[in-house]
C-alpha cells in the first residue's frame, strides 16, 4: 500500500490508473477503522480494480459544541488493518491540504439537508458535502462506497452527484452490526460499560418497528409512540429524533404504504455519546 498526502499527486496516479484502463474504488473515512469500514473496502475490492481509502477527520462537518477534538484517531492502527485488507492507496491529506489558508468554497445541497439531522447539527451536511466533492476531484473514482448508516449522508451526496454532474457511481452497503445488534460506530468507544449495554436501545427500538409493521402497522404515528416509550425505560437515553421517511425523497411520511421503502431513522444521546441508526424496510 502506497500511502500519499497530498491532491495533485494522488489525482496523477488515479489519471494514470485509468489511462490503462483500471476502474478505481473510493472509501473515504475519518479513520479509527472497525468492522463497518472493512466492509466498504472489500466491496470496492470485489467491483474494482484498484482501491483507495482516505482518512481525514473533516473539521468543518463538526459544530462548535462537538467532539472534533477528541474523535478518535490512531492511523498506525488503520494502516494495519489497510494493509490486511490489500488496500493499493492511502490519501491522508493534512488539514490545510483540503483547506488552504485562503478556502472560500463550500456545497449546500439544500432540502435534504434542512431536516433530521440537519436540524440539530445545521452546518454538519455543508461540511461532509464540500468534503466528499474535495476528495472525489482529487481521488477521481469510478465508485465510491458509503454505509447505510449514515442514510441522510448518503440521500445527500447521492443528491451532489446528480445535481453537479459527477461521474462517480455511489454504491450503499448494509450496516454492519456487533453480535448483539449494536450499529458499528467509531464513536462506540466513547461508551461505558453500562452505557454500552444501554445503547442497544436503538436497535431494539428498530426491531419494535419492524415488527409492528409487519404486523400490519401502517399508521406511523402510532409506531413512533410505541418505539419512544422504549427509550424512557433507559435513564442514559436522550432522544433526538424518530422519524420515518421515503426511503428515496427522505420525505417524511405520516402513512406506510404498500410497495414503497422507508427508513426508520433514529438520533439519541446515551451519557454524552450520540449515535445514530436505522433500517430500510419495503412494504
């Protein structure tokens, strides 16, 4: 694996690559690598014929108030696993790599953007969407691989690509759990022990859905009732949001309806730790 930092010679080598006719694959991360990420890289591995993952912890999709400064970070650990993994590239760009002391320039992808998360963290999408378009322009992949996860972030680059023309293909892979349900999170490791056990509320919760709609529960109010009474059950817990939204638009939706998709997203504080889940279920 090739490790380089800075834009113009990774945009050589990608002009290069492709000149010969290699199809290139894309994981951008912030680092601290689990299990979630691995299986990004290995989808790219399986589609692509090259594969570069880059690490950058992107200060301007944290708010004022967030945890940019303790996001944890340890890349001779990510290198490990890049390396098992048969990664061929490594971008690590600095900070002032990707903003230059005179940087103006930022994307608002805009009605995606104004809901959900939006609303709790309102300059978190211009700063992922900026980003991604920072490292596609310097990456020039064919694919790009995002988790499902992160639904809103992927509805909104999906939402960049099209509007800016992008010849880049974004590919959504499923979420990866631990054993006991548990989304995987590099934020996993700011939880105690006892807030590692409550944390498995969101998933729960989900399963509720999911098994209330398949019941034959349709009315989504009455489904965001029962799944919020879960969450007053756990002290740690405090809920931002439980919404369910077309799984295309990220309209949100009042009425399941048969032969559609929906997320079920939801947003939650355990201890100081927010995290965040979903499913996608199709009636």
């Amino acid at each position: 694996m090739k490790t380089v930092s800075h834009s113009p010679d990774i945009q050589t080598i990608s002009k290069k690559l492709k000149s010969t006719g290699k199809t290139i694959g894309f994981v951008p991360t912030m680092g601290f690598l689990h299990e979630g990420h691995l299986s990004l890289i290995r989808e790219s591995k399986k589609r692509c014929d090259i594969t570069v993952v880059s690490i950058f912890v992107n200060p301007t999709q944290f708010g004022p108030t967030e945890d940019f400064n303790k996001y944890p970070r340890d890349v001779e650990r990510d290198n490990k696993f890049l390396e098992d993994e048969g990664v061929d590239f490594l971008f690590l760009p600095s900070t002032e790599e990707i903003y230059p002391k005179d940087f103006q320039t930022y994307v608002n992808v805009e009605y995606v953007t104004k809901k959900l998360e939006g609303e709790f963290r309102p300059t978190h999408f211009r700063g992922v969407a900026t980003v991604v378009l920072i490292l596609f322009n310097s990456v020039q992949p064919d694919f790009a691989f995002f988790g499902q996860k992160d639904a809103q972030q992927l509805a909104v680059i999906k939402q960049m690509v099209k509007d800016l023309k992008l010849d880049v293909k974004i590919v959504s892979c499923p979420i990866v759990r631990e054993p006991d349900g548990l989304a995987m999170s590099s934020r996993n490791v700011y939880l105690s022990a006892s807030e590692r056990k409550d944390a498995l509320v969101l998933f729960h919760s989900l399963q509720k859905a999911k098994k209330l709609i398949s019941a034959g529960e349709t009315r989504v109010s009455i489904i965001l009732s029962e799944l919020a009474e879960i969450f007053t059950r756990v002290s740690s817990a405090s809920l931002d949001y439980i919404k369910i939204v077309e799984a295309d638009t990220f309209e949100i939706v009042d009425e399941l309806i048969k032969g559609k998709s929906y997320y079920i997203l939801i947003a939650c504080k355990i201890g100081k730790t927010r995290l965040i889940d979903n499913i996608l279920i199709t009636l």
